[in-house]
C-alpha cells in the first residue's frame, strides 16, 4: 500500500511535532510517521528558553504550555554539601559572552520555564492532531527522487512525499544519508526521577533550579519544579567511563542509587528516595557536528541534526528552534520548490548548533569518571 502526503515527518519525538505545529501554521499540511506503538511518558525536565517560548506564543500554544509548566527566574549553584555557591538571575545575566547568553535563557523580559518532558509531548500531540500520526511505522528505506521523496516501512507501507524531515532522534535512519558517523559516549550515565515538592522543604519554594555537586563534578544532581511546582524533576548524574550501551534506559535500584549521593546535602539522596514512580537510567551521547543537513527535498532537524548532551539544556530548545525556522523558510514557498528553503534554514542553523554541541559536549569532558559497578545500581 502506498500513501501520498504533502509533507512526511519521520519522528514523533518534540522535534518532529513541533515541527508539524509550525508548518500548520505557515499553511502546510505534514503527516508524521514515528516506529513506536504507543506514545507514552518518558524523559525527564527540560528547561525551555525564552526563545522557544517566543514561537509557543506564535503558534497559539503558549497559553496552554504555561498551564503545564513553571516559570523559574534563576538557578541556585551549590557544593556537595549543600552550601550555596552561586544564585544566576536570568534576567539580569548578559547575553553575550556567557552560557546562558549563548543558549538563550539570559532575557530581561521573559523567564525560562520548565516542564516535563511528557507533559510538552502530550500538549504538542494534542496540537498536531491523531489523525496526522502515523504510529507503529519504523523506517526501512529512503529514497529521494526528482519529484518526491519514496519512505519504505516495515510494515509493507510506503509513502510518496514531497517534502521529508527527518527528526528520528540520536540513532537517525534518515541521517545516514548525509553520515555514517558513530555515536560518541561522554562519559557520563544520567537517571532520571520525580519527586513530591515536599522533598525541597528545608530550601524554599519550588520555584527556580537548583543544582548540587561534588568537587569533581563526577557526581552532579539538577532539579527543576514540573507540574505547576506541584513536583520536582530530579536529574542524577554519574560520570562512568565504559560505556553501558547494554543497559539502554535500564531501570534503577532506587536505595542502591541514593547511597551513590549519602555524602550529599541530605535533601539529595532524599528526593531519590522519594520518587513517585520507577526511575531509569540514560547513558548520555552525542555525535560529532556535521555540515550538511539538506538535499533537494530532505532535511534533518533535532537530535537527527545535532544531538547533543542534556548539561547545556538545549537538546529540546535546539529541535524546536529547527522547527521554527524551518517552517519560516517554507512558509516563503509555494510552488514545491523547496530546495533554496532549505538551503536557507541549513544556512541558518548549522553554525549556532555546532557552537552549542562543543558547548554541551565541552560541559561532559570537565566532568571526573567514578569506579563503579553499574550493575549494583540497576536492577536485572
């Protein structure tokens, strides 16, 4: 069976559905096609910029994003145990010169918000639409011809495209068209937890965040309130130098983890503890920059693009902002010539994320590695 579509997005990721929201509204119509069988809850806290907020507001979601989501004004910097090293008001951090210029939350007149990563997903879904995601659609073959672009599935299903994004995340099909580079470890195994507020009591309010770690920053904890404040969401860092590319998003053994932070300020293994529900662990990987993302009729965009490490905050910022600006540079379009759009928006981005990728991945290399068994962390 072969359907026809105007444009197909490969990746139900945030990347791709921003990137559906962002074309419905500069007039296009996009199908997005994803392998899994069911969207769900995974991830954890992202911290969204100014910037991103900006095209929230323009595609008509903002209102419903701040429902769901936190203002935090600043972030708190502190040593293992607990004491307070530094407090960073985003508004008043200048905006050149800086890691919080260069990623975009430095704003005098609007604060970043955070979020959890489900619940942006579930509110870009809501926007797309279920009628234009195609589940249980895992990509096989791409080709690319002079008057559309041929995806094969698995499942005996091929659709005809004029137009192809690929935003299928870190492990990208649509990506070896442009490289076959491998995946770059960084050193660094994260686990990913959600705790009641209450955890934060002895702190103040949950309202900014926060972050705790040990001199050599080979343990590392960042909070984020989630949910209207009503939870924080807990990003346990370890720095690991092998790595665990068998243990793919393995679950935790909570008091096995928590004791990896019991030389921590007490509110630390407290909030592992405490978490609501099963916590999992994520290698962190990035791949090298590449300068080309375009063809005639196929673009990359996101961790398909750039992927990056979570410690500069950009990961989910960077995929959106690809979504923005590709659906500018088509919006100027309207006869399916869409090879100088693209060309335009490769042009636009590929310096800004490469810069940003070093960043990130230079955030990764100042961290120390640890001895420790991986295995007394997560369960079998």
């Amino acid at each position: 069976m072969t359907v026809d579509v105007p444009i197909a997005i490969v990746g139900a990721g945030l990347g791709g559905l921003a990137a559906a929201v962002a074309l419905h509204h500069h007039g296009y119509r996009a199908v997005v096609f994803d392998k899994t069988r069911a969207l769900g809850e995974v991830g954890g806290p992202l911290g969204i910029s100014p910037q991103t907020l900006r095209l929230f507001k323009t595609w008509g979601i903002l209102a419903e994003f701040e429902k769901i989501s936190s203002a935090t004004p600043c972030f708190e910097d502190r040593d293992q145990n607990g004491r307070l090293l530094k407090v960073t008001e985003y508004a008043a951090a200048p905006e050149e010169g800086t890691d919080h210029g260069r990623f975009g939350y430095a704003d005098a007149e609007m604060a970043p918000r955070t979020v959890h990563r489900a619940d942006l997903h579930a509110l870009l879904v809501s926007a797309v639409g279920n009628a234009e995601i195609r589940l249980n659609h895992r990509l096989a073959d791409i080709v690319e011809r002079d008057d559309h672009v041929q995806l094969v599935f698995n499942d005996e299903v091929t659709a005809r495209a004029g137009l192809v994004i690929g935003a299928d995340g870190l492990r990208s099909t649509v990506r070896k068209l442009f490289s076959h580079d491998d995946m770059h470890y960084c050193g660094s195994v994260i686990f990913r937890a959600v705790s009641p507020a209450a955890c934060l009591r002895d702190l103040g309010p949950n309202d900014r965040l926060r972050a705790w770690h040990s001199a050599d920053r080979a343990k590392h904890m960042i909070t984020m309130p989630v949910r209207s404040g009503r939870q924080v969401a807990v990003d346990a860092t370890l720095g690991v130098d092998e790595p665990p590319a068998h243990l793919w998003s393995a679950r935790a053994d909570l008091e096995a983890l928590a004791m990896q932070f019991d030389e921590f300020d007490p509110v630390v293994p407290r909030m592992i503890r405490s978490a609501t529900g099963p916590v999992f662990m994520h290698p962190v990987y990035d791949r090298d920059p590449i300068e080309r993302w375009t063809t005639q009729r196929i673009a990359l965009l996101g961790d398909a693009a750039h992927p990056m490490t979570p410690f500069g905050g950009q990961g989910a910022n960077q995929a959106i902002q690809d979504a923005g600006e590709l659906a500018a540079q088509l919006g100027r379009v309207r006869d399916g010539s869409y090879a100088v759009a693209l060309q335009q928006y490769q042009r636009v981005r590929t310096d800004q994320t490469a810069e940003i990728q070093r960043a990130a991945r230079g955030y990764a290399q100042r961290r120390a590695t640890i001895v420790t068994r991986l295995a007394d962390i997560v369960g079998s």
